[in-house]
C-alpha cells in the first residue's frame, strides 16, 4: 500500500461495517506489510518463444505425482499434455511454434480417436497462421481422415451457442430463528434425484490451470485456446474466452502473475467478483455507488428458491457474512487486502481515485461472502477429470452460487454437488429426503487447510482443528 503508517488493529465495533472498515484504514494510512515473495518464472505472463519452449522440455518433467507410485502411462499422457498447453499459451502468436503446438495436439486428439478435437485443433491453427499449414503435407491428410471417421465426442465447436444453461429446483428457501435462511425439499426425494441445478455466478480455478476452461471450468485438456493477450488463462471455447474477458477477465489479465504468487485463492476470487460489479456501472463512480447503497441485506428468502436465469447480484449482496466471527486481527488483515487490491487495480486501468474507497469496500465484503459461501470443487487424482469428493481428492476450484449457497453446512450432508459437463453445478441427494426436510451440504472444510472455505463450529470440525493443532478466531 501507499501508506506510511504502522500496522495497527481497526477497532472492534465501528469497523465491522464495510465501508467503515475501509474509511479507518485509508484515513490512518495504514500499510500492508507484504511477505515478499519470488516471482518464479511460471507466474509470468509474457508470451514468448524461448518460455515456451523451456516449460515444454522442462516443467515438471521430473516430477512423479508420488514417490510411492510409479509413473503410469495415463499420467505420462496427461503431463505431456499439460506441457502442450502450456507451449500454445505461451508462444508467440501465430509462430511456427504456437501453430506447431496446435497440430501435435491435432495428432494426439486422432490417435485418441477424438476426430472432432482433431478438426477443431486444425480450425485453430489456421486461424493462427493460414500459410504455415497450408506448407504442411499432412495436415490436409489429417484433416480428410478425420473428418470421414467422424468419431469420438461430437462438435466441440469453437463458437459454443450463447445459450443460457436451464436452471431447475426442487428447493424452498426458509428462514427461521434456529436456522437462518436455509433450504427445505419442495417434495420427495429419492437417492439421486437432481434438487437444484444453477449457473456459477463467479468461479476461480486453483488447480488444472492448464487442463480445464478457466471460465466453464470443464476439463478439456485437447481443446483450450489461451487469451489472446496473456499466457495463464486458456478456454475450452472462443465463447468462453469472449465472456471471461467481458465479464472480468479484461482487467485482471495483466495482474494475474501477482494475484497468483501474493493473494489466496479467495482474495483473488473476490477481486474478481468486484470486478464483474464494476463492469456492470463502467465510467464513474457515482451509479456504482448508487446501486450499492440501495441494495439491502433483508432481501425476502423465499427470492432464493428459484435460481435466476441470468445473472442477479443483489441475491450475492444479501449472502451472510458472519463477521460476528471474525477477529480485529481478521478484520484488519481483510481490510488491508481489500484496499491493496483495490488500488492496484485503479493503477493499473488509470481509473479516478474515488474508486478506490468503493472497490476495497465491496471487496471486503465479498471476502467475507466467500469465505461462509464459497463451494469448493474437488477431482480423483488419479483422473483429474472425475468430479470426486472423498479422503484422496483434491480441490480444483472455487465458485460461489446464489441458490445453492443457501444450503446449510453439514459433515454428514444429505445433499452432494458436483460440476456438471455445460458447468452448471449439480446438486443431488444422496439419500431420501421427505418433503419439507432441511436440505444440507458439506463445504468441504478441510482442518488443517483454511485457504478455501468457512471454519465449521461442529463437534467434529472442531476436535479436527484442535488434533491438527488449528484454532478458529472468535472475537471474545
């Protein structure tokens, strides 16, 4: 930060709103003191021959997924292919190299018997360089082989249909006194049964940088086309590459090595969902501020049985908080955060300096939204591409929903979520719910990792904390 002065703690009562809490660090110039951290060569952004050409012969080329296991020919095929994309995002544009790339992939997707992956490779790499493949012998061979078997998943096509996935719900949003808002089954549920199917309104990929959409964030390792002007987001379409740089992608894309290497991963999510607000009201500050002010935190809980079929950021607005839990210290640190990233980003877009009070009040706040309501999404490590929550998965990404928040937190949830292949996230009971019964989820909190998700104030999170030696920080 810009300021000079020391780091102390905000004051407990008065700051406990956002735009307080703000207004008390940028008045008391207070500084963020920075873990300085080394920028390493796979958080650039250049795009570059050499580069590409290093993390092509180089990037984990020696690395085992474990030292107990040996090397099997799956992973050998995923790491290649890993390595492939990183050689696409990081080329020049329209090399030889970056072309090259785009026909090896073409050849793997063949002899994989992806035909149309093949043929959508081969799109792309004309459309990057016409005459170099053109020069090419076999590609038109590939191309006709392709294209008359015909096998493999069909159409991946470069221009997905603009079409708004259906949302479905079998759930009833309630709020009581014991229970806050929360959500009851509309009818009968058997094992199975789909309860609730919406769009992610934001999502952020911690995993699988270079194998899955960083918008849909479908697993499409033989398909992902990076943004045209950085080299650490890929697509899996040209549409999806168009909506992430519409709705936030425009104006993270040159500070993406920095909120890589320097902020968690739910710091930069809720950068990114301050964005997506600012490019609602683009120009001055004024509208924006006026929206905000007239949101409430009382929307009406039955609003939330229905998901929207587009967009609603005044649902987002009124999710919970909980900053009743939250320390001076936790206070202070998000409120830091959220002015930093704040006036990086008015740097960086030459924007007026009002905005900074406005974009590091929001940002705070979706701080405190996405710790008590982001999802977490967790894959097999064995196949990264299974959606699988168990004792060997991992998390791959973070998203944040409107409906599907409103579950109630559960270790032993009668509800379970997964991706699904358009990138709607699912919500399926996993065992008959009668109709009325409280619906709950489990957020997947894991007690010796708080980087991704709430603390659960449950007996058994918190024997699991104090076993790991991990203390939640209530205010006393």
């Amino acid at each position: 930060m810009d300021g000079e002065g020391p780091p102390e703690l905000v004051t407990s009562n008065s700051c406990r709103n956002d735009k307080k809490l703000v207004a008390f660090i940028i008045e008391r110039r207070m500084r963020l003191i920075e873990v300085v951290m080394p920028m390493v060569m796979f958080f650039s952004n250049v795009k570059e021959n050499f580069r590409a050409l290093w993390f092509y012969n180089n990037y984990d080329c020696n690395i085992p997924p474990n030292a107990s296991r040996p090397l099997t020919t799956a992973y050998r095929k995923r790491r290649h292919q890993k390595r492939l994309n990183m050689l696409i995002a990081y080329s020049t544009p329209g090399s030889q190299l970056n072309v090259g790339g785009y026909l090896k992939r073409a050849h793997i997707s063949f002899f994989n018997k992806e035909d149309f992956y093949c043929l959508y490779n081969i799109y792309h790499a004309k459309k990057a360089n016409l005459t170099y493949v053109e020069s090419s012998a076999s590609v038109p061979r590939l191309y006709n082989s392709a294209l008359v078997r015909g096998s493999g998943f069909v159409n991946p096509y470069p221009l997905k249909e603009r079409l708004v996935v259906s949302c479905f719900s079998l759930v009833e949003c309630r709020d009581s006194t014991n229970y806050g808002r929360h959500l009851n089954a509309r009818q009968n549920l058997a094992r199975g049964d789909t309860a609730l199917r919406e769009m992610p309104f934001v999502s952020l990929l911690i995993k699988d940088l270079w194998m899955r959409c960083h918008h849909c964030l479908i697993y499409a390792p033989l398909v992902l086309i990076p943004c045209q002007y950085c080299s650490l987001a890929l697509f899996c379409s040209e549409t999806c590459r168009d909506l992430a740089h519409e709705e936030y992608h425009s104006m993270e894309c040159a500070i993406m090595p920095i909120l890589l290497g320097q902020y968690t991963p739910i710091q930069f999510l809720a950068l990114r969902l301050t964005i997506r607000v600012y490019k609602m009201f683009p120009g001055t500050s004024d509208a924006l501020d006026a929206y905000i002010r007239n949101l409430s935190d009382d929307d009406n809980a039955n609003e939330y049985s229905t998901p929207s079929s587009k967009p609603d950021y005044r649902k987002i607005y009124g999710l919970t908080t909980n900053r009743k839990h939250l320390s001076r210290q936790s206070l202070t640190n998000d409120g830091l955060k959220a002015v930093s990233l704040a006036r990086m980003l008015v740097r960086k877009h030459g924007l007026p300096n009002s905005f900074v009070k406005l974009l590091a009040e929001l940002t705070v706040r979706h701080l405190h939204i996405l710790r008590v309501n982001a999802l977490v999404l967790h894959c097999s490590v064995d196949e990264p591409s299974k959606n699988d929550y168990s004792s060997s998965s991992v998390p791959y990404a973070l998203v944040l929903v409107t409906t599907g928040s409103m579950f109630n937190h559960s270790c032993d949830a009668n509800v379970e979520y997964s991706l699904s292949p358009d990138g709607a996230i699912m919500f399926v009971a996993n065992r008959y719910i009668p109709r009325g019964t409280q619906m709950h989820v489990n957020y997947r909190i894991d007690p010796t990792d708080t980087r991704y998700a709430f603390e659960c104030y449950c007996q058994k999170c918190i024997w699991g904390r104090a076993r790991h030696g991990s203390t939640s920080e209530h205010m006393v």
